[in-house]
C-alpha cells in the first residue's frame, strides 16, 4: 500500500521539486521509503511513498524499473495473485529479481500490454511509463478500491493518490461549482465529482493510455461486474459461496507484516474472523472499538467470536474526551468531504497503534448480498412510484423528513433512486443553503446520473448495483482509504475479491436475496460457524455516540450566520445530526480555489 503521483508539464521549470512536493503532501501513507523517476528527455516525473507489506527488503523500493522493456512504475495496492502471476509469467521466460508484487506487474505489462490489467486479482491504482512507445498508462481496479484522480486539460497532466497532493503541484485548481450541492445531496462527492474543477478520478476497471508529447488518450476497459443470475440451485450456490469466500480470505492475509482484522461482532467481520481462523490458528489478531454507552457496545457479540477463534484481541475504549481530542485530526484526515468515515478515523488510530500494518473489513457484504434496509424497502418504493410525478415532487415541501425524501421518486434517474434511500437534503433544501436556484441543483443531480446506467436491473440485483456504485464506491471506500492510509495502515476486503464479485454476480436474485432475513444465503451459507445470537439479531452499524458528544464539541459550534441558522435548528431537535454535520462540513471545506505550496 502507498500513495503515488505524477506530472507531465512541458512549462514546469521546477519539476523536481513539484513532484517531491505532491509525493510528501500524502506522506502519512508512505511512510517505509519515498522515490522520484524524472523522464532524462520529458518533461514527465513520478513520485511514490511506500508503506510496505510484501518484500520488506529495499527489493521493493518504487519507482520500479524494467530496463530490458523501457518500463516503469509506480503502485499503491495488492495484487493478491501475484505469485500465480509469477509462476506464468516464469514459464514464459520472465526472470524476477525481487518477491514484490510490483516487479510482477512490469513483466506482467512487458508479455500482455493493457491487456495484462484484466488478470490482475487485487486493489490497485498504477501509473506505468512505457519508453518505447512513449505511453503513460493509468489503470485502477476492478472495484475501484484504490483511489486514482488526475488533470488532463490545456498541454498538462497531474495525477495522484489524494485530491490534498494537488494543492503542491505548482498549478491552481479551481473549485468545481458543483461538489456543494452534490455533498449536500448525498453526504459524500459522488464520482466523477471532486471538490477541484477538472480533477476527476479514473472509472473502475479501466486503463487511461496517454501518449506523449500529444497526450492523446485511449480509454481502455478491463473488468465490468455483470448480474448473470445463472446459477439458479440453491446448494450449488451455497458451496461455491464458501470455496469462494475462504479462498478470498486466505488471499487477502497474504502479508511479511502483521496483519489483523476489524471485528465489531456484525455478520461480516465476524465471518471474516472465522474463516481467517483457519489459516491463522495461533497468530490471529483482532481489534475492535467499544463504549461506556452500552447502547453503543456489541462487546458481547465480539466475545463470542473471540471464545470460538481464540484470537488475540484488543478492545479500545473511545470515550467523550478521546473524540474531542482527535475530532480535529479526523476533519484533517478526510481527503474529500464525507459525513461518515470518523468511526474509520478510530479504528485504524488503533490498528496502528496495536501494532498491525494491514487489517481486513467487512466492506461490501451488505451491497453484494442484501444487507441493507433498502433490500426490503424497495417493494414499498415500488407501490410509491405509481403516484404522477409532480405530486411526489411536490413533497419535498413538507416539514416531515421522510416525506420529504420520497420527493426523489418524482426524477426517473439513477441519482434520484439512490437519494431516495439515503439522501441527506432535498434540492429546494439544497438550493436554500446555498442561495441558489433550484433547478440548478436539479440539473447537478441529473448530470451525475448520466455517469451511472441500472441498464434494466430490477429488485434485488437493482438495489445491489446501487448501493455498490453510490454508496459503497463513493462513501465507504473512500472513507475507508484516507482513514486508514492517514494512520499507515492498510484495509482490504475480502468481500470485494474479483472472484467473490464475480461469484456474486453469478447468483440468481431469487436465492440470493430471500426475503427471510437480510443476507440470507450468506448466513446459510456459513450457519454452521456463525453463532446464532450474531446473525438472528437487529442489524446495529458501527457507529459512534456521535449526535450525543457533537452537540457538546468545540469543532461543531457555528462559525457563521449560516452555521448559526443550522446549529440553532439542530440543537432545537429540527435538523438531525447527520443533516447538521453535512452543511457543517460543507462550509468547512468551502474554498474559492487551491493554491500550490510555496
């Protein structure tokens, strides 16, 4: 895991120092070694901070070359079969040097091209320089776990890890008019916006060929989760449920540091645990979050696992005091707005701190196999959408909050079903906040939607694409990302292994999504292991005490008439938590534009 950047800028006359400079603005997520590669001819440079989890020695040190083939490369990620890829790409000829996954991507890239991305299993965002053919290419994973933005505008390329690594670039970025109304719409910057004007990231399964010095560019695309629903058997689907996930499992513990798992005592981690149990026995770490709010705890629920695995545990204790402590340091770590991600800031402060470089979450289990309230809600949805468009619209008017969100089932788009679920303002709201009119909110909403395509999904397979692409891929990874990397610390997921996706994807809606509890084929799948009083109880979330210990925190007092306007509404019980952070994060992060670092 690391954090990498790059620049091509024929008029930049202080690259060197630009690169170093957006290399070291993410240093928190490279902290084992840092490297630069300056093009000897063009005006191109790489840089890369290393936080290292496979091939300890300096064998791994990046930017990695190829000579033989004129490559080079910089990799933030994990490619979890790279030692299959090794050992054909060995029988082909290709010598190794080092015990890196990097050196397998070169080899892999100089036998197959672009084409190589596609046999890559694992979280990965890779920027590779091919000198013969005077290429830069860009490609990131089939799940989009990594993060990868760039800049292509006016003779110029800028990418990086971290939207914060453009503010030292040399180069002024303006703001996107936008990312207000779309933060408060949604709680988080759904792709392709960022808080920067033209700075978008890499779609997903993709590659970005860029030639050089023209920057033409050819999209390239490798990987699309499909909904094939071909398996149809219940017990065929079972088995393969469990080869599945136990070999996803085994995948992701592959690691020459330590490595643990988040274990908060839902379905997920615990069934992370258990089958990491099996390959781990004496060496199995687990940590978890707990509170002096018993409402709060699922310590109970966390021993059970503990009882069964004999893990190493370690329970960290987060009180009022700690959270006003850090709740500055967790504002500071959030590389683009979000209204979650604070429990992630926790979590990982204590991984690293308990002494692991590496754990495993449970992100993805509730998108892939129904564990969301949505999964059940969408008959209701259904019976909704029957009402003429202009009344739904109307409700958006109405003081009561959830009528106002059925308001959303008025625009027949993608953005607006997704909002429908989880969305935090309604656009009149929106537009209120921001003093602007409400049919541009309208249209930013539309404009996002263009980017996400249901093609024709219905019922559960429908609620999975959506919570995947908005929820997941926009929130919860990205909080997950610059989280975790702000403390050095790597989180996979199992439950988004290509092959897990793919297995998913495979199921036939009918069995995967039965509506006899949420998750069902997953429980079934592995009832045996999972203790009954874990799965047979009210799905609880991690979360904090957050509403409780906000309203009495320094950080979330009014800074402006605005904040005061909404402060008042929220300690008054008119604007929940969630709403009040949402505008208050908002205002926080508002600027006219990024200057570069002196």
């Amino acid at each position: 895991m690391c954090r990498i950047a790059g620049i091509y800028n024929p008029k930049e006359t202080f690259l060197p120092q630009r690169i170093a400079a957006m290399r070291d603005a993410m240093q928190h997520g490279g902290p084992d070694d840092e490297g630069v590669f300056l093009h000897p001819e063009l005006p191109l440079a790489f840089g890369h901070r290393r936080l290292s989890l496979i091939d300890l020695s300096p064998n791994g040190h990046q930017p990695m070359h190829f000579k033989d083939a004129g490559l080079t490369v910089v990799f933030n990620g994990e490619i979890y079969n790279y030692k299959e890829l090794r050992s054909t790409l060995q029988h082909h000829g290709f010598q190794f040097q080092t015990e890196s996954d990097t050196e397998v991507i070169l080899k892999a890239y100089a036998h197959w091209g672009v084409e190589s991305f596609e046999f890559f299993n694992g979280m990965f965002a890779i920027a590779l320089w091919d000198d013969r053919k005077k290429q830069l290419v860009l490609a990131r994973d089939h799940a989009g776990i990594k993060p990868l933005y760039y800049y292509l505008e006016e003779g110029v390329l800028y990418f990086a890890s971290e939207i914060r690594a453009f503010a030292h670039s040399g180069k002024i970025f303006e703001e996107h008019p936008h990312w207000k109304a779309a933060f408060l719409s949604f709680g988080h910057l759904p792709e392709p916006i960022t808080t920067l004007h033209k700075v978008i990231p890499l779609p997903k399964g993709s590659a970005l060929v860029i030639d050089l010095p023209s920057l033409n560019t050819r999209k390239h695309h490798f990987f699309k989760w499909k909904f094939k629903g071909d398996l149809k058997n219940e017990g065929d689907a079972l088995q393969l449920m469990r080869e599945t996930l136990e070999q996803s499992v085994e995948r992701h513990l592959i690691s020459d540091a330590p490595i643990g798992l988040f274990l908060s005592g839902g379905i997920d981690s615990s069934l992370l645990t258990l089958l990491a149990a099996h390959s781990q026995r004496d060496n199995l770490h687990t940590l978890s979050i707990v509170f002096n709010e018993k409402e709060f705890s699922e310590e109970k629920y966390q021993q059970l696992i503990i009882q069964k695995t004999n893990a190493k545990h370690q329970s960290f204790l987060v009180t009022k005091e700690i959270f006003n402590k850090h709740i500055e340091d967790a504002i500071a770590a959030m590389d683009q707005p979000s209204i979650d991600g604070i429990n992630t800031y926790f979590i990982s402060k204590y991984a690293r701190a308990y002494g692991l470089k590496a754990v495993l979450s449970g992100v993805g289990a509730d998108e892939l196999f129904g564990g969301y309230p949505s999964f059940q809600q969408q008959k209701k949805m259904k019976l909704v959408q029957h009402i003429p468009d202009r009344m739904l619209r109307g409700l958006q008017h109405l003081p009561n909050q959830r009528m106002k969100k059925l308001s959303y089932a008025g625009w027949q788009h993608a953005a607006a079903e997704y909002l429908l679920y989880r969305g935090i303002f309604t656009s009149n709201a929106t537009a209120s906040i921001l003093h602007m009119p409400q049919g541009e909110v309208e249209r930013t909403l539309e404009s996002i939607s263009k980017n996400y395509k249901l093609n024709g999904l219905e019922d559960g397979n429908r609620i999975s694409w959506i919570e995947t692409n908005f929820y997941m891929q926009n929130q919860l990874l990205k909080d997950s990302d610059y989280m975790s990397m702000w403390h050095s610390l790597e989180i996979r997921v199992p439950f988004l292994d290509k092959e897990v996706m793919m297995m998913a994807g495979s199921i036939h809606s009918s069995i995967k999504f039965k509506n006899t509890m949420p998750k069902y084929l997953l429980v079934k799948a592995f009832e045996k292991e999972l203790p009954v009083e874990i799965w047979k109880r009210k799905k609880q979330g991690f979360t904090f005490p957050f509403e409780r210990w906000l309203k009495e925190n320094e950080y979330s007092k009014p800074h402006s008439t605005e904040e005061e306007r909404l402060y008042k509404n929220f300690t008054n019980g008119k604007l929940s938590w969630g709403r009040y952070w949402c505008a208050l994060l908002m205002t926080r992060f508002s600027t006219k534009s990024v200057h570069a670092a002196s």
